[in-house]
C-alpha cells in the first residue's frame, strides 16, 4: 500500500503541572493507507517540538522534514518499516528531535504493516509465541514516608505483583530520609510483591552516594534501583557496576538511540536496560537494543510513562522473550492513560500478568472521542503557506 497522509494530532490535559508525569499531553500519529488501513502511534517529548520534525522546510540536505521522507512511500512489510524508519532517520540527520518525532510513525507502521498482514506485531518482528509478562505499578513516591506508604497499599489492594515508586523526594533529604522512603514503600506493599525503586537522575556523577543507597535499599528486598546517575554518566555507571551493589543496577530511559543504549550496556555495566519506544525512535530501534541487551546477557524492559498506545507498543518489543519478564505499567491519574485508546488498552488479566494482543497491529484503537476532546488546534504558516493543520478527526 502507499502512504496517503501522515496526521498529527497534539494533545494535553487542560492544565500540566511541573511534575514527572509525560502522560499528560502527546504527539498523535496516524498513518492512512490508500487501501483505508490507518496505524496509530505517539511520541515522547514537546508534542510542538515533534510536530515541527514533520512539517519542518528543508533547511539543507541533512534537514528534511519527515512528512516529506514519507508521504507516497510503499509499506506492504516489515522490511518496508525498518527501510523507511532508516529514511526518516537520513531526512532529519542533523535535528536531535528526530528520534522523538520520528517514533510516532514508526509506531504507527508497525502497527499499519500488521494490519495489512493480519499479524500481531510481535509475529513481524520473528517471535512465534508472546509470554504473560509481571506488569510493575510505576508511580511517584508520595511527599512523605506515610504519603509513600499509603500509595503502596493502594497497589498492594489493587492486586499487583510489582511496583516501583520513583522521583522526589528522594535524593533531596539525608541517606536516611531515602531509606524511609524505601522502607515506606515496602511496609505498605507487604513481604511478596516485588519493589523497585526509581532515583530519578539524583545523584548525577556520584557514584559512591548511590553505591551507599543501593547498599541500605538491600534489606527491603528491591529488584533493581533506576537511574540513581545522569544517562550521560557512563563512566560513574561503570565505577558503580564495577563495586557489584548488592541491589540491580538499571537505566536506559534517557537513551534517545540506540548507540546510547550499547553504551550504557556495554560501557556502562549496567544489569537492566530500560528503554522506551516513544523516545528512541519507535519499535526499530528497540528491537534492535532488545536483541543487543539478549547478547550481552542484560535484561531488557520497556520504559513508559505515556498512553495505552505506547503501552502497546512496547509490550510488542520483547513478547517472545520468555526471561524478560518484567513489565513496566503508567498508573498514574492522567487521564490519557487509559482513555486515548479504547477499549481499554493493555490488561492486567486475572492471573495479575500482561500480554502483547493477538490483534493485528498493536492491537489497540485510538478512541477519537478521546482525541477530539483532548485536542488542540495548530496552525503553522510561513509567508503565508500553510505547513500544518489540525487534521479531521
Ligand atoms: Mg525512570
């Protein structure tokens, strides 16, 4: 099939708040087939930002806009997504959005390709089966110990088996301000569910300070501690590593692609690679770190703190894998979690697992009463020629 139109729909709540939650606006792509077959996916980041990367004027050679990558372009497999996500990737060489912008549509492909061949995508990208993966609540910590312990409970009464806490306040009060915290978290889960914990970039280029927490988070039984340093850090990554802290070490979420990705894994010596789709530039590129972290003998899991579109999408990347068995779930109280997709996006079934849908594509719709009431209008214009519109719904 041809590509026939690239639709962008920018998204958000009607108030966002400075808080570590990109789940309250997007960038949704739609990708209309001439046969009628639409794909849907979405992207981290500035929804304006990511827009632009679409509708951009060719500035030079390096510097095209993806709309012009993709329009007219023929999508009839899987082989036609990895081809024109590497377009995409030439057309905007020089613009450090593109791996944001450019996941939207590589989503969206995916997605589209699976339609047309009647397959899940995790079939297209080779795997026979998908395996019920163990869905961690992710939340923030509450201000306070008690606040944290109260969430936790929550989680615990909600039935799941995992969750991680993250964000502040922790890292901003003593040692011992973050092992309440941790010991909050904990208590209020009970003995059985796993627990991870979040440090959200705290600790920047301090390795020894993070070796300290993850030597105390030990006796609360905790999975893996996430991103106590800076993505760019890799060598404090490595002096962190290399003293084997008695708790998992993972990060991945900043990586924007998948060198980035290699690096942490293989310079970095981390235990858990965790990477998310909307950011590195769609299912391609995590497929391709998945199969690398499978090499390198590190656990892969999906970063996402978006839409049940995204949720999706990233179940996808790592279903046939049996021994990642770890599955990140938003739990959040933005609305667009669960309300941009309809029915109902990802389930927890009643065995307390997830798993990627046996539904071509992705195997989740995007809801457009969801769209239309979230929608914002854009209208970009350069000397008078009309570059983007709000398309029809
Ligand atoms: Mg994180």
């Amino acid at each position: 099939m041809k590509i026939e139109a690239l639709d962008l729909f920018y998204i958000a709540l009607p108030e966002i708040r400075p808080a570590a939650d990109s789940s309250q606006d997007s960038l949704v792509v739609r990708v209309r087939g001439d046969n009628g077959l639409v794909g849907w996916g979405e992207c981290d980041g500035s929804p304006l930002g990511n827009l632009a990367a679409y509708v951009m004027p060719m500035s030079h050679l390096n510097i095209i806009n993806l709309n012009e990558a993709l329009l007219g372009e023929t999508v009839d497999s899987p082989d036609d997504v990895v081809r024109l996500r590497a377009k995409a990737g030439r057309y905007g060489l020089d613009a450090q959005q593109i791996d944001h912008a450019v996941a939207g549509v590589d989503v969206a492909l995916w997605d589209l390709v699976g339609k047309y061949l009647g397959e899940p995508v995790y079939r297209l990208l080779g795997y026979e089966k998908s395996y019920p993966k163990l869905p961690y609540s992710s939340v923030l910590f509450g201000k306070t110990p008690e606040e944290t312990r109260r969430i936790a409970m929550r989680i615990s009464n909600d039935g799941y088996g995992a969750a991680k806490f993250g964000w502040s306040p922790m890292g901003e009060g003593t040692l011992e301000d973050d092992v309440a915290l941790v010991a909050a978290a904990r208590e209020g889960l009970g003995p059985d569910p796993q627990l991870m914990v979040d440090a959200g970039v705290i600790w920047g280029s301090d390795d020894a300070a993070a070796f300290e927490r993850a030597e105390r988070f030990a006796e609360f039984g905790v999975t893996f501690l996430e991103e106590p340093l800076l993505p760019d850090e890799v060598d404090a990554y490595r002096r962190l590593t290399d003293r084997r802290p008695s708790v998992p070490i993972a990060a991945g979420e900043g990586c924007d692609f998948y060198r980035a990705a290699d690096d942490l894994m293989v310079n970095g010596g981390i235990d858990y690679i965790q990477i998310d789709v909307a950011r590195i530039g769609g299912i391609t590129v995590a497929d391709r770190v998945c199969r690398r972290a499978q090499e390198l003998g590190v656990t892969y899991v999906n970063h996402n703190y978006k839409s049940h579109l995204t949720v999706a999408a990233s179940i996808h990347v790592f279903a046939g894998i049996e021994e990642f068995g770890l599955f990140e779930y938003p739990d959040g109280t933005s609305p667009l979690i669960r309300g941009l997709t309809e029915p109902t996006g990802i389930i927890v079934n009643s065995d307390g697992m997830v798993e990627a849908p046996d539904i071509p594509g992705l195997g989740v719709e995007v809801s457009t009463d969801a769209l239309r009431k979230y929608l914002r209008a854009v209208r970009i214009e350069v000397d008078g020629k009309v570059l983007h519109e709000t398309p029809a719904i």
